[in-house]
C-alpha cells in the first residue's frame, strides 16, 4: 500500500481516518488467518495433534503466525 497524502488528508478532513483504519486492519487480520489456517491445513497440524502433543501443536501454530504476519506486512507494505 502507497502512502498517498492527498488521500490521508482527505480522509482527516471527512472523519474518515479511524474507519478506513479499522477496515485495513481487519482485512489484514482476515488475511492472516487464512494464511495460517491453509499453512495448518498443509501440514496436517489439526486437532488431534493438538490433543497428542500440545506443545509441538503450539510451536507449529505459533511459527505459522510469525511466517503469516511478515507475508501479511510485504503484501500491505
């Protein structure tokens, strides 16, 4: 995403700055979550793992966040 001053000023002047915030942040999040959930869904890391060995489930679903977000922050950046 550009940063695009004509747009950020606009948006200040109209009020509009919080919403367009929140709304680049949730789909951000949405996008985050799918990435994890097919990241998980690859792997076969599902709830029987999770009831087998929690800790390797934590690990698993933890790197699948981290790897996620910084795809998240290239595609936003």
């Amino acid at each position: 995403m550009q940063y695009d001053s004509e747009q950020y000023h606009a948006l200040v002047v109209a009020g509009g700055l919080n919403a367009y915030l929140n709304d680049v942040e949730r789909q951000a999040q949405e996008e985050l979550e799918q990435i994890v959930q097919a990241m998980a869904q690859k792997d076969g890391t599902d709830e029987a793992l999770k009831a087998r060995d929690p800790m390797k489930w934590v690990r698993l679903m933890n790197n699948y966040r981290h790897c996620a977000a910084e795809i998240v922050r290239q595609n936003w950046s």
